[in-house]
C-alpha cells in the first residue's frame, strides 16, 4: 500500500458509484486532515509569537518562563475540570514509561522556551529563526534514526546541504549559533517523544506544566520577596501580559500535539516553515535586525535545502504510486 502526501494510507481507487467506499476513503482521510489544520494553526501562531516576547524583553527570561508554566497549568487544570479528565491524568502518571517520557519532554520543552525568550530579549530573532528552519531536516533524521521513516537520496542531499549552511555560518560569521541548533534539537526530540507518548495532547501538556510548576512558582515567590520581580509590582500592563503567558503556552502546543499524533514527522516538517517565516520576516522587516553575507549564504544553502526536500516529499508519493489499469 502506498502512502499519500500526509503519510497516511492512500486508498486504492473503485467505481465512482460506490459510496460506501467514498465515504470510507473520507473517513480514512480525516486524521491527516485534522492533523494539517493543526499543524497550520500552530505554526502560524509560533511565527508571530515574538511580538508577545518584544513586549515583555526587558523582564527576565527565567520569570516570563516562570509565568509560562503557572498560567498554562491554570488554564489547562481549568481545561481539564471541565471535561472530567483528571483520573487520565494520574493514570499516565501512574504508568512508568509514560511518566518518564513527559519528565523528558518537559525538561526539553522548558530549555526550548527559555532559549526562544532569550533569543527575542537579547536581538537573536533572526538565530532562533534559522534554528527552526533547520528543524524540518532535524525532524527527518530523527524520523529515519528512530522511527524507521526512509530516508531518500534527495532527503539525504538537503539535509548534508543544510549541514553545510551551519557550518558556512559559523566560519563566516564568527560565532557558533548554539541558540539556532539548540532550538532544532529540542524541539525536534520533543515532537518525536510527543508522537510515541500514549496520551492525547491536553493530559500530556497537563502533566509537562505540572512538573514545572513547583519550580515555577519558587522563582515568582522569590523573585517577589526580593523584589526582582515585574509581576504586580511593575506596571498593570506587565501583569497583563504576564498572565497572558498561558494562552500564548497553552494553545499552539495544544494544536501542535494534536497535529504530532495524527501526521509523519516529516510532514510536521514540511508545515513547520511558516514560524520561521514569519520570526525571519519580523526579525528583518520589523525588528532591524543586521541581516549580513553570511547570514544570506547560510539561510542559501537552508531554504535550497528545504526547497529540494519539499518537492522530494511531494513527488514521492505520486512515483510510489501504482499505475491504474484498465481491464
């Protein structure tokens, strides 16, 4: 059987006339459709998220990720009151496997946040984007290593070209960007163990923050108590904003899980160019950040690399496919 664009199934063809097929090959559809739509709406939010970072930049990164993790609990444990899902939640607590992937994911999720605000507040925007640029390429390696996606001879090619960007950039820029391999590698790992974790993406996000949140709440306290801290004691606007870190959490990993479960990671990939986008883009156009040669032959080589990927993914599917006959 093949596989179509989105990895699922394709569903091999019958008699217009036959209903019951067609209305079988459109339920079989609907978990990549669903997936897509996900995928879309999370990464269109992650590429204008650091509009929301700008506005806070002048507080510490360490409490804006403080104040990420205490609002994405309340509103996610207000989440689950509603739908009546606690018991789910302490049962994947309760199975070994399963709690120790989410204390791994949530160590990889909150180092992917932590270097993102940093990024934004210190003038980086344009590093982290290249990061996610290369996360795609991640994702396929990872795929590939421990998933057993093949991995074809054009896959191969971009990913050795986006290698060869990095290494451009290091050389020709001066300075190693560990802010850009940091963020592909995390969250890369992240999506892989998010894809083979048995829980469903609310019980899964609840119990990440949750483990964060003990720690979360020590810095506030303290930062408080010392007064280092911007929340209720620096302008309303702040503690706005602040609060304001649970939707801007909470939702895009809610729809980014829910999309990891349902689709390839390289199709996760493929979707994922429209944050970097968009961080590039701002970065750039708003932020006036100093875009140089090194950075124009670097992202050459990521974007020709995505480029060869992205027509790979899409003309495999239709070469794989078998040629119809008529009889």
């Amino acid at each position: 059987m093949t596989a179509d664009s989105t990895g699922q199934p394709a569903v091999a063809q019958r008699p217009t006339g036959d209903r019951t097929t067609d209305a079988t090959a459109h339920a079989a559809g609907a978990p990549a459709r669903a997936g897509v739509a996900y995928g879309i709406a999370a990464y269109a939010w992650w590429g204008l998220v650091p509009v929301y970072f700008k506005a806070v930049a002048h507080v510490p990164a360490l409490e804006v990720l403080a104040h990420r993790v205490i609002w994405s609990v309340v509103l996610l444990a207000a989440l689950i009151v509603l739908k009546s899902r606690w018991r789910e939640a302490a049962s994947a607590m309760r199975r070994r496997r399963t709690a120790v992937t989410l204390l791994v994911t949530t160590v990889l999720i909150a180092c992917n946040w932590l270097i993102f605000i940093y990024a934004v507040a210190t003038d980086r925007l344009l590093e982290a984007s290249l990061g996610y640029f290369i996360n795609p390429l991640v994702n396929v390696l990872l795929g590939f290593v421990f998933l057993g996606e093949r991995l074809r001879r054009w896959q191969t090619i971009s990913v050795a070209l986006a290698a060869v960007g990095v290494l451009y950039l290091t050389l020709g820029y001066g300075r190693f960007p560990w802010i850009a391999l940091a963020l592909a590698a995390s969250f890369g790992l992240y999506g892989l163990l998010r894809k083979t974790a048995p829980v469903d993406a609310l019980i899964g996000l609840t119990v990440e923050t949750t483990l964060l949140l003990p720690l979360a709440l020590a810095y506030v306290l303290i930062a408080g108590a010392t007064g280092a801290g911007k929340f209720a004691a620096g302008s309303w606007s702040d503690s706005i904003l602040l609060v304001s870190a649970g939707i801007v959490t909470a939702v895009p990993l809610l729809w980014f899980t829910n999309a990891a479960r349902r689709l390839r990671l390289a199709t996760l990939g493929f979707l994922q160019y429209l944050a970097p986008t968009g961080h590039f883009l701002l970065a750039v156009a708003a932020y006036g950040e100093t875009f140089t040669t090194a950075h124009l032959l670097a992202f050459g080589c990521i974007w020709t690399a995505l480029a060869i990927y992205s027509i790979d993914t899409v003309r495999a599917p239709r070469a794989a496919a078998p040629v119809a006959k008529d009889y």
